[in-house]
C-alpha cells in the first residue's frame, strides 16, 4: 500500500505542476486560459480549489492509513479577509502569538504556534513537501511557498498541540497563498472557522466550508466581529438559507457544526481578548480542544479518501480536455484532407470532367500520329494550349497564383479543369478547418486552443496556399510527362494494327465551345465522335462501322492505360494532401498548443492514476 500511496501523490504532484505551469493555478479574468477552459471566475477559482485539495488531502490525511500517526494535534484557525483569524488565535492561545492589524490581508504564509519540542510531521514524510520551513522574524518577505515554526510559552494549550494562523482565502491576491490555506487546512485534525455578520453568507467561503466537512475535517464554527443582538438572526439565516442553497448548487450535504460566538469588542477593548471579561474566549477555547480530543483519525482518513476519489475526474479533466482537443483537432485535419481529396476526384476523376486527361492524351497521341494533320480554323493550336497548360501555370505561380487556392474568382470558369479541381478542394479543405474552429469557438466552454488557432489560421491560410500552388504545378508537370509517356505506349500498341493508325491519321481535328479537342469527324460518318481513343479505338461498334476491328489486346491495354492515368493522378492528389497538409497542420496544432500552455500530461497518467487510486481504497476498505 506505501508504494501504491506513493505513486498516486507523485502523479498528483506532476499533474499539479502541469497546471501551474499553464497559469491554471493563477488568478484569472475574462480571456485568460482559466476563464476559457474552466468556465469562468467562480469555476475557476472552485477548480483550483479543488486541484490544490486532492493532493494535500493525500498527503495530510489520507496518509494516516499509510503511516502509523505520531506527533502533536492540530488546531487551524482559518476564515476569509478581515474576519479576526490572527485575533482569534491569540484567543486560543492566550498570548499575543499571531501579528494582527486592521487592514485585511494582514497575515499571508501559514506560521504555527506551539509549545513542544521537534518536528510538527515527523511520521509524514508528505506533509508540507511543497514548502519551506524559515524563521518567524523573515517569513513576512519570504516567497508564499514558506512557513513558520514558533516555540511559544502558553498554559492555555496542552503540549501536544500545535496552533496555526493561516492565511485569507478570499482577499484580492489571495490567489498567490491559496496552496499555504489548503495545505494548513489539510493538516487540521480540527478547523476553527472564523466568521462574521459580513462574512456568513459569502458563497465562496461556505464552499470552503462544505469542501471541508466533505473531506471529513471537523469544524468549529467561530462568530466575530457580530453584535449580541445579530447573532441569532446570522445562525438562522445560515441553517435555514445559506447552506440550503449551497448544498442545492454543489451536490454536497449540509453540515452541521457547532457555532461559538464571541463578544462584539469595540475599539479600546481589545486588552481583555481572553480576560475575565470575555468568558466567550474560554469557552471558544474549551470548545476547540474538546473537538480537538474528540477526533477520529481513522475514519476521517477514509472520508477524505472516498472525496478525492469522487473529485478526481473533475481535477483530471483539463489534461483529458488538452488530449481531446489533440485528438480533436488531428481528426479535423483528416476529414478536411478526405474532403480534399473527395472534391479532387468529384470535380476531375469522375463524371463528364474525367475526359480533361485524356483530350490531352488525344493532343499528344496526335501529334505523334501526324504533326501536320488536317485543321479545321485554329484546331492544332486549341490541341497545343492544352499541351502547354504547366507552363503556363509555372509562369502564372509567379504573379500570385496563391490566390486562385484561397478566393472564389469569375476566373473559375477559364481554368483548366485540373487546376480548378485543386482549387476547388484546397478550398473545401480550408473551409471546413475554417468552420471546425469557429464551432468549437463558439461554445461557452471551450479550450483556448481554438481561440489561438483562429488568430494562427489566417497567417498559415496564406503559407499553405502558396505551398500547395507550387506543388500542384510540379504535379501538373508531371502529369503531363506522364500523359505523353502513355501516347507513345498507346502508339507503339497500336502499331499492330495498321488500318486503324490509318484511319486515325485520316481523321479531322474538331473543337467544342471550351476550343479544346475533343474528338474527330470520320470520313464517311457525317458526325462528330468524342474521346478518340475510347469510342473511336476501342467501341466495338464504331470500329465496326467504319469497317475495322480492333483485337481484343488492343483494346485491353489503351483501356489499361486510362485507368491507370486516373489511379496515378487520384494516388498523386493523396501524396500531395499528405505532404502538404498531415505533418504541416499536425505540427501547427502541435505549435499553437504549446502557445496557450500545452500540459503535456501523459494518457498513461490518467489512466494509472485513476485506477490506483481505486486499487488503493479497495486495499484499505475505505
């Protein structure tokens, strides 16, 4: 159980250091990480609340089923700003231990006052790992990740008790030794929680107090700073309104602890803090140590066991959010890819537009059958303005042909119908990461990611734009060598059949209203027959028309031939999207992740974590 208890704090420690890092643990305001992960304000400060919590709440309590206990109790004073915590106690102490002043925000580090000898933890070696012990005189200028040991001389507290001021929870700037209140708190075996006719009906302070009492840390409640006439009123708003509504809105039972009031002390009458005159200060005191010996270790241990284990997906959940919005967005990039690719072979690959590569493979067969066939108007120059379509668009890269990828233009209309595809896809692509931002941006909880992302899009929009133009003249290059490549082998096939080359050469060149070729008017068939090689080459019926027939392994391998340009074209669009999108959009969600504080928590660590810490309550029945 030790090495099982071990590993949990451990991992508790890294995930906490992983929110720190990330400024979750700091304070926040609208547009900050905490804001926009957690929720907002009052979400966030409940998440670092509850952060801070799991992890003291091992370490302090529920290692008292770990280690055999030994050492002084612990008595807490504990309340919000300007409550009288340091005044109440020097109450409990008799002395005039704790420093005190009228401004709130007096005391910041947690300092403890006791009258024995040695260390407060020696059976724990978890107490207090994240801070520092100095000296009382310097702990004032000392950084919040400090505290205080002071030897006092007292009869009013037993030997084996140790008292501690800690720190305000709720002034302006709190935040900074919000880890010194849980920590202190966590030690508690009991809290004395000071309070006030101001103070009672503070929503975040009765939090406190419900995550308190849920964590099994007995509590006396300690009125201050409230005239006598006010008392019953402020006790019954609290049972009957306060904790009602904050049990409704937290999920959590009301608790039930005993109230001690003490007298109303004007200005000047602070010298009889727990004279004859203030029997309420002996019987706060009474009260206190009477709780104090009252404690059942144990059994406290296995509560706040069971509220870590019921709080830790709540914790966990920003480091699954960051691996959800990881997963998220990789996912988002392969779809837009699909979609690319999808629109790629809807606008070129399939359908009436699919004939685009083979007019230019009708071109180049041509021009090898017969440079000087016969024309009709500007016929031979339509076929070589199709040749000559990458040379153009290499000319075209260098006067902003970025942009035909990135803006729907009237210019659509005039592209070659390659090109048009690609753009047409690069644009879907964009738009649908566009749209997948946008919705995620939209909900009222949602990770700043997304929100880094939109101001990241626009800037690598452009990049992709001009990479992805580059890469498609080089594709389109390509494509043309290996479109005159497939006419010199569909030529050197046809070449076992002579009559056919012959009445191919025979042929005339037509045009459709685009001035590309399209097919060829036949000697004797009046009509005008589109896709030379398939419905002049290789359709039984027009072959037999004209009076020819072409063998069966003429017609299987200029078949062949054309499937294979379509699967190399649509393989080529696949190489190009994984190229130019995969890795580079991986790698920006990678970047922009990091930017807004990427926690790097590891899947295995909220895997095991859970999981031991379900291990571990089986193993001590709790």
């Amino acid at each position: 159980m030790e090495a099982l208890f071990s590993r949990i704090v451990a991992d508790l420690d890294t995930v906490q250091a992983a929110y720190e890092r990330a400024g979750l643990l700091a304070d926040s305001g609208p547009g900050s990480v905490g804001w926009t992960l957690l929720g907002g304000h009052d979400a966030a400060d409940r998440f670092r609340r509850e952060s801070l919590m799991l992890s003291a709440l091992m370490r302090l309590r529920v290692a008292r089923l770990i280690f055999r206990r030994s050492g002084p109790r612990h008595l807490v004073v504990f309340g919000g700003n300007n409550v009288g915590k340091s005044t109440v106690a020097n109450i409990l102490a008799a002395a005039r231990v704790a420093g005190t002043s009228p401004e709130g925000g007096h005391t910041r580090h947690a300092e403890a006052f006791t009258t024995a000898p040695g260390p407060l933890f020696a059976w724990n070696p978890c107490a207090f790992n994240r801070f520092r012990e100095v000296p009382a005189a310097i702990l004032a200028g000392e950084p919040f990740d400090c505290y205080a040991v002071t030897r006092i001389v007292t009869d009013a507290l037993p030997d084996d008790v140790v008292l501690w001021d800690s720190p305000d929870c709720d002034a302006v700037g709190s935040i900074r030794y919000l880890a010194s209140v849980v920590e202190t708190v966590a030690a508690a075996d009991v809290v004395v929680y000071v309070t006030s006719v101001e103070k009672y009906a503070v929503a975040d302070l009765v939090e406190w107090v419900f995550d308190l009492c849920d964590a099994g840390i007995p509590i006396l409640e300690c009125l201050n700073k409230t005239a006598s006439k006010d008392r019953p009123l402020v006790i019954r708003k609290q049972v009957d309104d306060v904790f009602p509504a904050v049990a409704q809105r937290s999920g959590l039972p009301e608790p039930a602890i005993p109230v001690v009031a003490l007298r109303y002390m004007t200005e000047g009458e602070e010298s009889d803090l727990w004279g004859e005159y203030h029997p309420e200060a002996t019987e706060l005191r009474e009260a206190a140590l009477t709780s104090l010996y009252d404690v059942h270790a144990e059994a406290e241990a296995r509560t706040a066991l069971r509220s870590v284990a019921r709080r830790l997906e709540r914790v966990l959940e920003p480091a699954r959010l960051e691996l959800s919005v990881r997963a998220t967005w990789k996912a988002a990039v392969r779809t837009a890819v699909a979609g690319f690719l999808s629109t790629y072979e809807r606008e070129y690959l399939t359908g009436e537009s699919v004939i685009e590569p083979f007019k230019q493979l009708n071109a180049a067969l041509l021009e090898m059958l017969n440079p000087d066939i016969p024309v009709w108007g500007g016929a031979m120059r339509g076929l070589r303005l199709v040749q000559n379509i990458p040379t153009r668009l290499v000319q075209a890269a260098a006067r902003g042909f970025a942009s035909l990828f990135t803006e729907k233009d009237a210019a659509d209309s005039r592209l070659a119908p390659e090109l048009k595809a690609y753009a047409l896809a690069h644009r879907a692509l964009l738009g649908s990461l566009f749209e997948k931002i946008a919705a995620e941006r939209r909900k009222p909880r949602h990770h700043p990611f997304w929100d880094r992302m939109a101001d990241e899009w626009d800037r690598r929009m452009a990049r992709l734009a001009d990479e992805f133009s580059q890469a498609t003249v080089v594709h389109m290059q390509h494509t043309d060598e290996e479109i005159k490549s497939a006419a010199a082998d569909v030529l050197r096939a046809l070449e076992t059949k002579p009559n056919t080359l012959r009445l191919l050469k025979m042929a005339r060149v037509s045009l459709d209203v685009s001035g590309l070729l399209v097919g060829f008017v036949l000697p004797g068939h009046g009509g005008i027959v589109h896709d030379v090689l398939q419905q002049v080459v290789i359709a039984p019926a027009m072959l037999g028309a004209t009076g020819f027939a072409a063998s069966s392994a003429v017609e299987g391998y200029v078949a062949q031939r054309r499937s294979e340009i379509v699967e190399k074209l649509r393989a080529d669009a696949k190489e190009m999207a994984d190229t130019l999108y995969l890795g580079p959009l991986d790698a920006v969600g990678d970047i922009v992740m990091s930017s807004v504080g990427a926690l790097g928590i590891e899947p295995a660590l909220l895997d095991r974590l859970p999981a031991d810490l379900q291990q571990l309550r089986s193993g001590l029945h709790a």
